[in-house]
C-alpha cells in the first residue's frame, strides 16, 4: 500500500544571502570614507613636498653661520624706477615688504629707459642678492655686483621696462 501524506508543503524560510542594507549603507560609508582620508594624506603629502623641494619659500632672514652675519638680521633694500612708469617703484617696495624684506628707500635710477630689471650687490652678499632675485622672478644672470663701503643697504633693486611682466604686478 502506497502511504499518503498529509503534510503541506511550505517554503521554507532561507537565510537572505548577502548582507542586510544598514550593513551595506555602513560598509559604504566606510570605503568613502577611507577614499576620502586617502585623498587628503596624498594632497596633503604633495603641499609638504611641494613647499620643500620643488618651491621652497623665500626666507628675508639670512642663514649664514659666519661672523660677519648675525642670524636674524633682516636684508635691506633700496628700490629704483629706472623704467619711467609712475608708481613702479611702489608696487616692487609693496610686494618686497609683504615678502619680510625690508626697503629702506625708494628712489629714481640715473637712467629712465633701463630695458630689464636688475639688482646690484652692494656688500657682496650673493645670498642676500638671490633672495631678492628669487622673490621677484629675476634669473641669478641679472645680479651684478657694486661694492660700496658707505652703503647702507644689502642690495639695490632697478626696475626696467620688463616690470609689467613680473611677479609684483601680478
């Protein structure tokens, strides 16, 4: 004889396969969120590199260990209109003083047609002459070298007809 069941089929309940939404959302946020912090690290990692090796900041403080130099001594500068702008000189004396360089003078240059800008050395401080060179985006080619021993200042800046072109008028 054949047995019959009574038994009534049902589903049976299977465990959902994979994870519940809460898990998901918070797993989610978690990988954003770790993107994210990655992100800032490696933008944060470029600035310190950046700001070190590739464009180091210009310092208006001299770091000589000599005797002939205090630490801390800050450079001096005279600026001089040699292009025959008006307010030239002002605008150079502005962006060196923002920079912690300290202009002491603003004058006009003997000649009023000079072509390119330069800086003259006058204490035969080549340090303090490219500190000024690099602040103003002027190649180390265009320092030339005037010694006075009456002058008191580091260096001179002249500005020529280029000075449209330059970092302080910008």
């Amino acid at each position: 004889m054949a047995k019959f069941s009574l038994r009534i089929p049902f589903k049976s309940r299977s465990k959902r396969k994979g994870r519940s939404r809460s898990q998901k959302f918070s797993s989610l946020f978690l990988w954003i969120t770790s993107i994210g912090a990655a992100t800032v690290v490696v933008l944060l990692g470029w600035q310190f590199i950046s700001r070190m090796w590739v464009k180091p900041p210009v310092s208006s403080t001299r770091e000589r260990s000599d005797l002939l130099v205090r630490a801390g001594e800050h450079i001096q500068l005279t600026v001089m209109n040699g292009s025959g702008a008006a307010n030239a000189a002002r605008a150079f004396t502005d962006f060196l003083r923002a920079r912690k360089f300290d202009v002491v003078e603003m004058t006009n240059y003997k000649e009023k047609n000079v072509e390119h800008t330069f800086i003259i050395d006058k204490v035969l401080d080549t340090v303090a002459a490219q500190k000024v060179a690099y602040a103003l985006g002027i190649s180390a080619m265009r320092i030339t070298h005037e010694p006075d021993s009456n002058a008191f200042v580091d260096a001179a800046v002249v500005i020529g007809k280029d000075y449209i072109n330059m970092s302080p008028m910008k």
